[in-house]
C-alpha cells in the first residue's frame, strides 16, 4: 500500500495531500464566485437577454481556471504546459487562424444581443435567405429561427448581423393590414365600401385607431380606398388594425370569408376571367363533300 501511495503522490507536484487540498479548495472558491458574479448580474442586468453572452463567457473564464489549476499540480503535465507557453506564439496564430470565423460570430452575437435588432420570441422575416419565423435562441454563435413549417433554420450571426431583417413583431401598438378586393364596374361602389367597412369594425380581432377627433367627425374604423382601374373591375383596399402579425392575419382571412359572404347576399360582383369556347359543327359539311362524289359516279 505504500509503495502505490507513494506512486500517485509522486503524480502530483506538491503531494496529493497537499494538490487535493487545493484543487478543493480552488473549486469551492470558484463556486462561490460564480455565485456572487451571479447575484451582481441579475441586479444589473434585468433583461434576460444580455445575461446570456456575460454568463457564457464568465463560465468558460472559471472552468479554464480550475482546469488550468488542476494541470499544474499534475508533474506530468508540467511538460506539456511548458512547451504550450514556448510554442504559445505560432499556437496562438494557429488558433486565432482557425477560429477566425467563430470570433466573428462571438461578437456579431455580441453586438446582437446589445444593441437588440431582434430578440428571443421576435417573428422576423430574413428577407434575402427567405426565411420567416419565431426566434427561439441566440447564442454567441448563431440564431435558431423556428419557422411557420415548424423548422428549426440556424443561422451563423456573421450573417443576422449583415442581413436585411424585418422585425415584423416589433409593433409598438399596432399593426396595420391591407385588404385588397376587386369589384365589378357595374356594382354600387359605395354599397361594397360600406360592407367591408362594417364587417372590418365588427370583427373582435379589428382594433380602433381613430383619435378622438376622427370618432367625433365619425370617421369609419376601416378605410377603404379606390387605388386602381383593371381591365376587369375596381381595386379597393381596406386597412385594418391588429395587435400584432399574427392576429393580422387572422383578421384578414375571416374578413375575406365575411366580406364574400355579404357580396354574394347583395349581388355585388367580385369579377374573375370568363371563357367564352365556340365548338364548329362539320358533320353538315362533311355530308355535302359524300354527296358531290355519289353524284359524280
């Protein structure tokens, strides 16, 4: 037994007594420290958002300092260290060579969760990668975007940082939605407003944003306006209100199976393409075409 006591305690630099001891003691020690750095955060920092790049970093700098501890107790890693801090030049040129693209998305993550464009439960459209969606995440490296499909897309933050996105959530009060109808030429024009006017204002999810001047001229709830000529009939657009995107488009499908609805018990055409096929009847020509050659033989 003291022979292989001996053999381990001549693993550790200054005894294993004496590295236990302080590899316990440099772990409660860290311990305690993450908890006080904890506690000073959150009372700094109340969005949970800019928590997560300061906690993510304070946690590899402590798990890097006892590994590092716990390393130079070992003798037989004295060696490997040494040579580590001699070669720390070209090993430094290397990583930083290597990990040249993930620095980049650690401090686009960074400058993201600063400054805010968007943040975890936003629906964004990445416009130039067509992507639309919920965020769920944003870590130091990339963004999880969980779309309509309920597909998770992961995009580096090198490229949310430089992408064109539209914060579709980031709707202070309201949203505005534009309904498009078409009606025909020969419809009461001001009988279709009216419908989609009304069927606009009943609807639960139609939010009123008339200032207390325009309740008191009674200005409508749903402007409706003429905003084009076609070939085939007369473009009207309707904007209504909503709390946010979603509830958005909601509205606007209900509002297109109301708004049809009441067309239809009122007769106001909404005109679509008609064909018009003629078919030719040439059973009558070629009877004639039999005859002439009868008659000839």
């Amino acid at each position: 037994m003291e022979k292989i006591y001996e053999q381990i305690d001549s693993l550790f630099v200054n005894g294993l007594i004496n590295s236990a001891i302080s590899i316990l003691v440099l772990i409660v020690v860290a311990v305690i420290v993450n908890k006080i750095i904890n506690k000073i955060m959150k009372k700094k920092i109340t969005d949970p958002l800019k928590l997560v790049f300061p906690m993510r970093v304070k946690k590899v700098i402590l798990v890097t300092i006892v590994l590092a501890t716990i390393m130079s107790e070992i003798t037989s890693m004295q060696s490997i260290i040494r040579a580590l801090i001699a070669s720390g030049g070209i090993l430094a040129v290397v990583v930083g060579l290597a990990s040249q693209e993930a620095a980049s998305n650690m401090i686009n993550g960074f400058m993201i969760i600063t400054y805010k464009p968007y943040k975890i439960g936003d629906f964004v459209n990445v416009q130039e990668y067509n992507v639309k969606g919920t965020v769920i995440d944003i870590s130091m490296r990339h963004s999880i975007i969980e779309t309509i499909e309920r597909t998770q897309v992961i995009i580096p933050n090198t490229i949310m940082n430089k992408a064109i996105i539209e914060n579709i959530s980031n709707v202070k009060a309201q949203k505005a939605n534009h309904l498009f109808i078409e009606v025909s030429y020969e419809c009461d024009l001001q009988r279709a407003i009216a419908i989609i006017q009304e069927e606009g204002a009943k609807h639960p999810l139609c939010l009123d944003g008339r200032t207390k001047a325009q309740k008191k001229k009674h200005e409508p709830t749903v402007n409706v306006h003429c905003v084009e000529f076609n070939e085939s009939g007369i473009q009207l657009r309707a904007t209504v209100l909503s709390k946010d995107n979603i509830s958005g488009f909601q509205l606007l499908s209900d509002l297109r199976l109301s708004i049809k609805a009441r067309f239809d018990e009122e007769g106001i055409e909404i005109p679509y393409p008609h064909r018009v096929f003629i078919m030719e009847n040439n059973n009558q020509s070629t009877n004639e075409k039999d005859g002439e050659e009868k008659t000839g033989d």
